[in-house]
C-alpha cells in the first residue's frame, strides 16, 4: 500500500505548491515531471534495463512469453470489474470467460489459449473507468518509479490496487517477488520498442502515453485533435494482445 499512499502524495504536493509553469495545458507542471522523469531514466538506466536485459538473456524465449501470459492472466480480474462498472456486460462476459479457460486449460494463464480459439484480450483499468463517466484527464504527471501519469489515472490506481491478485497476496516476500517478475518482465518487452524512441524523450513518453489512453478511454475513437499520426501507427494503441500464432509465442 505504501507505494501508492507515494503516489497520490505526489498529486496532492503538485496541486497544492507547484505553480503552473505551463508548458502546455495537458502538461502544466513540465519542470516536475521532467525532473521526476530524470530521475525514473536514471533508475532505469543503472538498474532496472540492465536487470531486464540479463533477464531476456538468461530466459528461453517460451517462458517468457508464458510469464508474460500469466501476468497478463491476473489483470483479467481487474479488467473483468471495469467492464461492468462501465456497463460492457457483453465484453465482462467474453473476458470472464477468456480468465477461466486461460486459468484452467491454459495451466494458470501461461498457455494464452483464449487468443487462439478468438477471445481476444481486452484492457481496461479504473483509470480509464473514470475517463468512460466522463472525468477529465487532468494534468500529466510522470510519478516516480511508477512513470507516466495524469491525475485522474493516479487516483484510479488505488481501487485497482484493492482488486489487485498480486496485491492481496498475505506474504510480503511472495508479493514483492511477483510484483518484481512483473516489472522485469514489463521492461524487457519494452526493450525493442523503445528503440523507436525519438527527439526529446520526455515529449516523446507524454504524447505516447496521453494518446494511448485517449485511445483506450474511447475504445479507439479518436477525434482528428487528438491523434498524431506521425508518434505511432495506430496498431500500437489496439485495446487488445497481440494476434500471436502457436508457433510466434513459443506455445
């Protein structure tokens, strides 16, 4: 819980004392969150990359697409709970059902047997929720550790952390474990997409993550303002898994 008693303190000290510089009014706190960014970039640079590239190194390609599945499994939960907060019962219902054959004929979610019998995965979290009612975004907010950010997203992580699986595990250990396979496993499928990366970094991560969670928020009805075709191909922002065959994941 502590991590995110951090992160809703970074929101509530940004409202309450930093002026807004206003390099654009989707990012008004810009020396912030560049500063929060610096730091996250060197984390990643000395640590957390160099730990996902030994993991990708060490890990036969099939498990890690296997683990990849399993945690991919576990935010079914999640997923499942914004579906009918949202009022998408006919896609609660697919995804319900995507959980229970991935968990039970899919050993746990490791075999992602849902994608192949076309039960394709959906993605969707409080955050987007709140977006769905009609909540406005707010400002963009690079947290630390945890990255990019707005308001309303900040504050929608901490019902999704109360449904969380890996969250409610009783033992400390067992739980910091998973949660730290998570985030290596994360990063290491970041490792070649960010070789896409270009000019500034900062302005290249906010445009990236604003427009995917437009995109998300809206089920991938984008208006002409809110889209900029030249950042990515819209295939990057698709609210499902990708289309991988038997022989592609390993499986």
């Amino acid at each position: 819980m502590t991590v995110w008693l951090r992160a809703m303190a970074v929101v509530a000290w940004a409202v309450l004392s930093v002026p807004a510089w206003a390099a654009s009014e989707a990012d008004p706190w810009e020396g912030l969150n560049r500063a929060v960014f610096s730091f996250n970039e060197t984390l990643d640079k000395y640590f957390l990359k160099p730990v996902a590239e030994g993991y990708v190194y060490i890990t036969p390609s099939p498990v890690q697409t296997g683990i990849g599945n399993f945690f991919n499994n576990l935010g079914e939960i999640t997923t499942v709970i914004n579906d009918l907060l949202q009022g998408k019962f006919r896609q609660a219902g697919m995804d319900s059902t995507r959980f229970l054959v991935n968990t039970t004929v899919g050993m746990a979610g490791f075999i992602d047997v849902g994608s192949r019998i076309g039960l394709q995965r959906n993605d969707e979290d409080f955050g987007q929720t709140l977006g769905y009612w009609g909540m406005d975004s707010g400002p963009y907010l690079m947290l630390p550790f945890l990255g990019p950010s707005t308001v309303r997203d900040t504050a929608g992580m901490v019902p999704d952390y109360f449904v969380s699986p890996i969250d409610n595990v009783d033992d400390d250990a067992t739980r910091y474990g998973i949660r730290a396979l998570q985030i290596v496993d994360l990063r290491s499928s970041l490792l070649e997409a960010e070789k896409l990366v270009a000019g500034d970094r900062y302005s290249f991560f906010r445009e990236a993550y604003l427009q995917r969670r437009a995109f998300l928020v809206r089920d991938g009805a984008m208006d002409d303002t809110s889209f900029d075709d030249d950042l990515f191909d819209e295939d990057e922002f698709e609210d499902e898994g990708d289309d991988e065959t038997p022989e592609e994941s390993g499986f």
